[in-house]
C-alpha cells in the first residue's frame, strides 16, 4: 500500500513538473516570437532594420517604422541590415559604387538653397531651388548601369518634386522648409549611393519636425540651422561626415 501511494505521488510530481516546463517553453517561444515580429526600420533607409528605438548609422535616425515579417526563406533570399537586439549595432547592405555618378553640381546648389534658408531669404531659397531643377534638368545617365541609372532617375524624380514646391513658393518660407526636409532626404541618399568630391556633413536639429525630420546637409563644420534660422540659428548637432 506504502509503495503504491510512493509511486503515486512520484507520478504526479512528474505531471506537475511536465506541465510546468510546458508552460515556460511556451511563454519563451512566445515571447521569442513577439521579439521577431517586433521589428522596425528607419524612415529614412527602409533596408536599415532593428529593435525600436535602435540609432541608424546612415543618418541618426530612429528606427520607428513597423516591418512586416516574412518567412524564413524570404528573409534569407532578402539581403537587409540587421539591428542587433543586444549591442543595437546596424551594418548596412546594398550600396551601389560611388564612383559611378558626379553629384556635385547637385550637390552644390541644395547647399545654396540651404543657405538661403539660414538667412531666412525665402525669395532666394525660391531662385536657388529654380537653379536647382534645371541642374536636374540637365543631368545625364549615359555613364550608368541600368541599376545605377533606375537608382538615380528615382532620386531625381522624388528631388524635382521637392524642389518645385520651394521654388513655386517664395514668401512661404515654413513651406519652402518643410520640402526642404523631404529634399535633404534625397540628397543624403544620392551622396550614399553616388558619393561626391565635396566635404560635407549631416546636421539634425531635434527641435523640427517632432525630432523626426530635422537633417539637412551642409558643407560647414558649424551647425547652421536652415528651419529655423535667425530664431534659433545654431540649434543642432553634427552628426558625421557624409561619405
């Protein structure tokens, strides 16, 4: 009677036990799957991905936009940057020769529509983005890949947007500068692909845009801020080198 009441509660202590390393295999397998699917990617660079809150190392940015998740085989066909869930540290992918395209001209008259922006001259950021769209205009692909060149024509046309809303809007300066943040986009993006031989730099000002849209490029080691100007002109950071 003794041995079977023995076995009895060895039995059940083997059940309880069972049923307890069940339910923590379950709530980790969960949670590991909660993990996976939370995973975000920076506005800016949608091929940059990680843990919310994780810096991106292109432009500084946030990651903040929700990825939907694919299967193992998806992932493994997609090459993408991966944040690291414990170090946050991102590695970028995908970046075609530098060499391939001059960007200067491009390149020198944002900065002139920067410029004008710092000094709260709505009506030459309007003649600077003019100067701009015809430099675009003018702009030849011949020397690139097919690659290359679908790269660049989709900068081009997101740019020309852009630019024209600052051009056709003198005397709207908090207009000209919201499109000019879409255009500072598009230019970092162009300098990443396409490189340039002037020095610049990225600046942010976490005070615009709800800290979300605040970059610009500028040829200076001084932050000079172009959405605010005169009312708080050297409100920012450099971020680093564009390269």
């Amino acid at each position: 009677m003794k041995k079977i009441l023995f076995l009895s509660l060895i039995a059940t202590f083997m059940t309880v036990s069972c049923n307890q390393k069940n339910k923590e295999e379950s709530t980790l397998n969960s949670d590991k799957t909660e993990k996976k699917a939370e995973l975000y990617s920076c506005p800016m660079h949608p091929e940059v991905t990680g843990v919310a809150g994780s810096e991106c190392p292109e432009c500084g940015m946030e990651l903040t936009e929700k990825v939907a998740q694919t299967n193992a085989a998806d992932n493994e066909a997609t090459p993408v940057a991966v944040a690291n869930e414990k170090s946050s540290a991102i590695t970028a992918t995908g970046n075609v020769s530098k060499t391939a395209f001059p960007t200067d001209a491009i390149v020198s008259n944002y900065l002139k529509v920067k410029n004008a922006l710092t000094k709260d001259d709505s009506n030459r950021a309007a003649a600077a983005a003019k100067e701009l769209i015809a430099t675009l205009n003018g702009s030849t692909t011949t020397s690139l890949d097919t690659k290359s060149k679908n790269k660049y024509n989709g900068f081009v046309a997101d740019a020309k947007a852009h630019v024209k809303h600052i051009g056709d809007n003198a005397g709207k300066i908090d207009h000209q500068r919201e499109y000019f943040s879409l255009l500072s986009q598009d230019v970092f993006g162009l300098i990443k692909t396409f490189g340039t031989k002037q020095t610049v730099y990225q600046d942010y000002c976490p005070m615009y845009g709800e800290g979300k849209t605040g970059y610009w490029i500028s040829e200076t080691k001084d932050v000079i801020n172009p959405y605010f100007g005169s009312e708080m002109l050297n409100c920012g950071r450099r971020i680093g080198a564009v390269k």
